[in-house]
C-alpha cells in the first residue's frame, strides 16, 4: 500500500497541499513536513488553506509559504494546474471550506493523508490508519520509506510539532513505542530542542488568553455524577477580554484533569454557530457521539459545529445525547442531563447582557 501511495504521489509534478477549516498543529506541522518534502524532490509545491494557521505555530519554518484561499483567478489558476491535490489531517470534502468548489472542479489526482474515521470515497488514493497518533506520523512514514536521509530540521520540526499537538504531548492512549521512536528519530535528524518547541507552542500566552481561561473555568459543570464535563466560552467573554478565540485551545484539558471525569466537551459560541469539542480517555469513544451532531474525528478527540442555535439550547441537547454513546451513571430518571438552575441562570445573564451578542 504505502508503495503505491508514494509512487502515485511523487508522479505528479504541481502539488497542492490543503487541510481542514481552523487548522491545528497536526494540521500544519503535516502540511508543512510534507510540502518542504516534495520541494526537496524537485515538485512545485502550494500549500493552500481556507483559514489562516493558529498563532500558536506562526514560528514553524515555511510558515510563510502556507496560504489563504482568497478566491482570486491566480490561486484558482494554481489549483487548475495541479496534477495531484493532498488533503491532509481531514477527510471530509465540507471539512476544507472554502477550498471544497476547487478542490471538486479540479481534474488532479486527489490523495488523502488522515487519521481520522470514515473517509469519505472521493479519493483517488488514501494512506489512512485511524489508530496513527496523528497526520504527521504518517507523513514520517512515507517519507521514510522514500529517504529518510532527506529529513532535516525544516521537516523535522513541523513533523514533531504535529506529534506533540496530536498527542496531547504524548498523553493520549494513541502513544506507542512507535510513536516515542519516530519523535526520537525527527528529535536527532533536526537537531531539536523539545523544551523550546513546547514552549514556542504552549508557553507563550497573551495575558488577554489568561483572563478568557479564568471566565471559562469560572463554567465548569459537571454531569452524570461527575464523568461529564463540560465549559463555555461565549461571545460575550471574547468581547470583554478581548481574547481571540484561537487562544483557547487546549481549555478543554482543564475539565479533563478532574478526578472522575471521563469526557470534557467544550462549548464555543461564534458568530456563525456554536463548535463543540470533545475529549476523552482512553475508555470512552466521542467520535460517534460527535458524529451524531454532524461532526466527526478521532475515538478520543472529535468535535462538531451547530448553525445558529442558542449557546443554550446547543448544551441540553449536546450533553443530554452522553447515555447514548458513553456508559454513564443515570442522572435524572429519565436518564438525561439538563441544565441546572445556575447553569440557566449564568447562560440567561449572558444573553441578557449588553455586551453579549448572539448571532
């Protein structure tokens, strides 16, 4: 299989690289590591995105070259010229925004490099392990098994940076040996500094940031004798911190810490609708759970995006599905979760204030 993969995609010569809406570390990391890649081997390389990268990776090298789609007849003209489009950490054609129209219209060899669940079958060829910490683990291994003597810092350190992320900084069950191997071995080939890389990523906070995490944990709730739980994050608290809603990855961890809880999901309110995201250990599976709301990922990280619905309304329905997929205590008789008469109170105070702007 990763034969096949390597030699359709190293046949083409004008490369575009794209990945999901919002793109995260493993995101990134794998577009960069992949496109410094083909560059090294002589292909004409674009890296295009929907959204522009997190703030937290603007120190990766090549960031520069990562674009946004800005629908103009140059960029459409780079995707009409294509002869193979890689869509990386993401297997869903709704998932790439707005690149979707081009990515469809193209007549390039499309090729998926994922780890996520359920692809969708407009590819023309996967390499896809769903059990793989991330994307960037199998970028590592198609460039391995091509030359691994091509990898250098400038692959090396988004390839590790896509690790790290994925893995919760290898805490996540999807660590294994492997995994600690190909990190030690783009470790040596990069000459890295792990202390450096986790501090450009995770240390390096706005004080605004600081302030968000302090209203955020000020929502935690717990559920279904304490297994669930769950935070919030509205408009109205990235209004008056004046935080970019990009510096709250990562808050979702806070829940999980708990002692007892088994899920963390984390509500945040945009204009265009509420994004949910899920976490888990290793025993709970969230990807059909999120999958149920539309959205989709990995057993232990997924996530989901509601249009337009009240923050409200998004929450009792959200956490009141948990028995179906999670085996929780019962908390009401019915078996369903609802809001308590704080959490009601603190959500209708939110709509009620003049600083809040539901969308």
């Amino acid at each position: 299989m990763i034969d096949q993969f390597v030699a359709g995609l190293l046949a083409g010569q004008h490369v575009v690289i794209t990945t999901h809406v919002r793109p995260d570390g493993d995101a990134i990391g794998t577009q960069l590591g992949l496109g410094t890649f083909l560059r090294k081997l002589g292909k004409t390389v674009h890296m295009i995105n929907s959204d522009p990268p997190p703030m937290n990776m603007g120190w990766l090298p090549g960031i520069r070259d990562v674009l946004v789609f800005d629908q103009t007849i140059a960029q459409r003209e780079i995707i009409d010229r294509a002869d193979v489009i890689v869509v990386v950490d993401t297997n869903a054609i709704d998932r790439v925004g707005q690149m979707a129209g081009p990515i469809k219209g193209s007549s390039a060899k499309k090729y998926l490099i994922d780890h996520h669940t359920g692809p969708e079958q407009w590819f023309d060829a996967t390499y896809v392990r769903d059990t793989a910490s991330s994307a960037g683990e199998l970028v590592y291994e198609l460039i391995a098994y091509h030359d691994i003597h091509l990898i250098d810092a400038s692959i090396a350190t988004p390839l590790y940076a896509a690790i790290l992320t994925d893995t919760g900084s290898f805490r996540f069950s999807s660590v294994t040996p492997a995994v600690h191997r190909i990190s030690a071995e783009l470790i040596e080939r990069g000459a890295l500094e792990p202390a450096a890389i986790y501090s450009a990523i995770y240390e390096t906070r706005s004080a605004e940031s600081m302030r968000l995490l302090a209203l955020v944990l000020s929502t935690l709730t717990l559920r279904y004798q304490g297994t669930i739980g769950y935070m919030v994050i509205s408009q109205r608290m990235l209004n008056d911190t004046r935080a970019n809603s990009e510096e709250a990855d990562g808050f979702v961890n806070y829940a999980m810490s708990i002692d007892g809880v088994r899920v963390a999901v984390m509500f945040l309110e945009t204009a265009r609708g509420i994004k949910i995201s899920f976490r888990s250990h290793s025993d709970a599976h969230v990807h059909e759970w999120a999958r149920s709301l539309g959205g989709g990922g990995h057993r232990n990280a997924s996530g989901a995006f509601i249009d337009r619905r009240s923050l409200e309304d998004v929450i009792v329905e959200t956490i009141s599905r948990a028995p179906r997929y999670i085996d929780v205590p019962d908390e009401t008789a019915d078996g369903k979760a609802s809001l308590s008469e704080d959490d009601a109170s603190y959500l209708t105070s939110l709509q009620a204030s003049k600083s809040y702007r539901h969308r």
